[in-house]
C-alpha cells in the first residue's frame, strides 16, 4: 500500500487525507504549494522515511504517528486558514509595526478577532487582509514561515523518537499535537519535555529551512523584515495560537507557556548570531514582544500563562532541561538509536 493510502486510513478518524482537486482552484493551489514545500523539506532534512499530508479537518492541530512502517505526519487543514487568520489580524492593527507601510490607514477586524482561538468551524469568521499592500505581503510571509515552523516542530517529534518512547511511558501509540482530553500529571510532566526537545531540534530545521525558501520566494520582491525577523515573529505567534486552541481548563497543559518556548529557541537555534539570552532587553527578544503586545492588547487569548521573559522564567527552563537530561535522555537516545539503525539498514 503506498504512503498517501496508509496516511488516509491512519488519520481518517480526524478527517482523513485532503483531497486537493476537490477544493476551489485557488484554496487547491496554497495547499499543492504547502505540500511541495513538506516535500521539499523531507528531502532537505534527509527524513526519508516520513511523509506529510494534509487532514481534512478545520481544526488548528496537528499529528504524528507511525503506521505500517512509515513515520506520518498529519497537518490540520485549519492550520494555513486559521494561521492566516492570526496575521491578517496582527497587521490590520495599526499600531502594530506602525513603520512598515501605510499603517494608519489599517483597522482593527474586530469580527474576526473575537473568533481568534476558536476551534468551532460555525464561530468562525475569515479576517479580511491588510489594506497596504506591504503589509499584506508581510502577513502572508509570516503565514508560510509558522505552518512550516508547525510542520517542522511535527517532523522533530518523529525524528526524535517522541512516538515510541510517549507509547512505552504512557502507552499511546499517536501523538496529536493539542491533546483532546485531559492529560494526567504525569503525561502533562512528560510531554512539556518533548515539547521543549521538539522546539529545539524543530527550530534548527526551520531556521535554516526558512531562510533558504525566503531567499526564493522574496528574492525578487522583497518584504520590510530580514528572515530572522520573520522567524522570531512567526515561532512566537505560533507557540501563543497553540497555547490559545489547547484546552482552557487544563490543569495539567500539554505545552510549557510561550516565553518559556521562545527563551528556550532564542538559546539553542539563534544563539550563534544573537549569544545567549541576557535578559528582557536582549535584541532576540524583539519579535516576542511584537507579538505578545498585540496579544495582550487585544486580551487575547483566554486563558494562556502571560508570562513574560524573564530570569526566573530562564531558571525555570533550566530546571526542566535538566530534568530532561537526567531522567529521559538515556531512555530516549535508545530509540534514536534503533531508529537510524532500522533507517541505515
Ligand atoms: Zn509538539
């Protein structure tokens, strides 16, 4: 059975494959071009044994699971229209990267950003794009640069062996990116340190990814932001939408909080040019604040830690990564092991 028909049965609980040609031809043609980009990004990342695709589903999730063999990763259809959603907000708020083209002729889509954050397809409401061209253009770049930091974050989940070892601890055989029940203190535990392995490993891909394809696609028309920027804006707003459609209640999340997130790559995939985090003030901590500004402005969303970045947010950080070397790390580099032992031969 070929990999797109193992993908359809392994995820058709969640919506199963998208089929592309039955969409409108322009709806059909940004997700063929996210899908050549998921293609392009296997091979570059040598992960030859995985395969991507589209669930159709509305919802902003994602999963990744290994079916007859072949490692799976499933992206929610809602990602791209729900992500753009985000940054066509972000960008018709005037206030908001106010230097970059005409912004005070922008409003705010208040319909739409009363929507944000909802996972229910009927509350939804589409956001209009901004009205300078500039500005629309940025939103779109930003759009591709986090389903990609999505996609990769996913990628790292399987390359790392989260999959195996989440069945042996826990037991269960897929890993859906927001979870849809409740999780037990000990799965909250355990998955807050995968997370912060799948944002590590994650970031390095995408950043080095990202930059390649932004060379490509805004070589010839270039947007107001260098590819670092748009990379630190883009991982930022990514870890508050996944902090915004996790479930509200949870006493027990499933991610550690954005800042936490975002200190953690400013460390391990933006260290080389930028040096470690010093403090709030740190030139990397810039797309943070753009982000999370605008989030707090807008009371957005429900919900989700507002913490900000901080020294004792870094301890905490600290804390957890050395929990992950002392009591995980041994278990899990096993797996790696036998994964590219199984891979190689
Ligand atoms: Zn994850």
């Amino acid at each position: 059975m070929d990999k797109s028909s193992v993908f359809d049965i392994a995820l058709r609980r969640y919506g199963g494959r998208l089929h592309i040609p039955a969409l409108d031809s322009e709806t059909a043609q940004v997700y063929a071009a996210y899908s050549r980009y998921f293609d392009g990004a296997l091979k570059w990342a040598s992960a030859t044994n995985a395969h991507c695709d589209w669930v159709d589903n509305f919802q902003f999730n994602a999963l990744a699971t290994v079916a007859r063999g072949h490692e799976l990763i499933g992206m929610f259809s809602g990602i791209v229209i729900r992500t753009q959603q985000y940054f066509y907000c972000f960008l018709s708020d005037p206030s908001v990267l106010a230097s970059i083209g005409n912004a005070s002729s922008e409003t705010p889509n208040v319909a739409s950003l009363r929507s944000l954050g909802l996972q229910d397809p009927t509350i939804y409401a589409r956001a209009r794009a901004p009205t300078d061209p500039k500005r629309k253009n940025l939103a779109d770049a930003l759009t591709v640069c986090t389903v990609m930091c999505i996609f990769f974050h996913e990628l790292a989940h399987t390359t790392r062996c989260h999959l195996p070892f989440y069945r042996e601890v826990i037991g269960a055989t897929s890993y859906l990116e927001l979870p849809a029940t409740e999780l037990t203190p000990e799965e909250s535990r355990l998955r807050i340190l995968l997370e912060l392995d799948a944002d590590h490993f994650g970031a390095f891909n995408h950043l080095g990814f990202w930059r390649m394809l932004y060379e490509g696609l805004f070589g010839l028309s270039p947007i107001p932001l260098t590819a670092e920027e748009c990379w630190c804006i883009s991982v930022t707003m990514s870890f508050f939408i996944m902090g915004s459609f996790a479930r509200r209640s949870s006493e027990h999340p499933s991610h550690p909080p954005p800042a936490m997130r975002y200190l953690h790559l400013i460390n391990r995939a933006l260290s080389q040019e930028h040096g470690m985090y010093v403090g709030p003030h740190d030139v990397a901590t810039k797309g943070f604040k753009t982000v999370s500004d605008w989030w707090i402005s807008n009371e957005r969303p429900r919900g989700i830690r507002q913490d900000a970045l901080s020294e004792e947010m870094f301890e905490e950080l600290q804390a957890l990564l050395r929990e992950f070397e002392f009591e995980y790390w041994p278990k899990l580099e096993t797996h790696i092991i036998l994964r590219e032992k199984s891979i190689a031969g």
